[in-house]
C-alpha cells in the first residue's frame, strides 16, 4: 500500500522502534491506518510534549527573573501572554508529573 518494493524489512524496523520513517512514510502510514500521526507514535508524541512543556516552563521564567517585578518590555510581555494562552502554568504542569 505504500508503494514501494520490498519495505518489509524497514516496516519490522519501524515496529520494533529500531529506525524512525521519513515525515511521507509516517503521514501515508496513518492514512493507511486511520489513525493521527501522534496515535502512530504515541511513545515519541509523549515523550515530545514533555520536553517542550520543560522547555516553555524554563523560558517563563527565564523571561520573569530577566525582569522581575519591573515594568516588563512591550516585546517581552506579548511572549509571556502568548506562552501563557499556548502553553498555560496548568498544561505545562501536567506534563511536567508525567
């Protein structure tokens, strides 16, 4: 279905985790599966959505201590508004349990 001679041997690596499938492979794969990207790969998505809610949370505050209580740049405020609308104290601690 895929479209290409003898990929059994790379669709076993896909399934035991050994080797990941271009961005084309894995989109076709989840049309084929009826499936999202991130259910394909739930192991990766989880582990991704960590990583990045770490990495938003160390940037707030970043941007918090850089300023303090002061009055804050307009450029620095519009960051932290739309880090807080994306990627809100309560998100970011979810991911951050898991």
């Amino acid at each position: 279905m895929l479209g290409y001679k003898d990929c059994g041997a790379n669709m076993s690596r896909y399934e035991r985790g050994h080797r990941l499938p271009s961005l084309r492979t894995a989109l076709a794969l989840a049309v084929i599966l009826d499936v999202s990207v991130s259910e394909l790969f739930g192991g990766l998505h989880t582990q991704l959505k960590k990583h990045i809610a770490d990495r938003v949370g160390s940037l707030i505050s970043k941007l918090e201590q850089k300023h303090g209580s002061g009055r804050m740049p307009a450029l620095t405020s519009q960051q932290l508004r739309w880090l807080g609308d994306h990627h809100g104290l309560k998100q970011i601690n979810n991911f951050s349990s898991q």
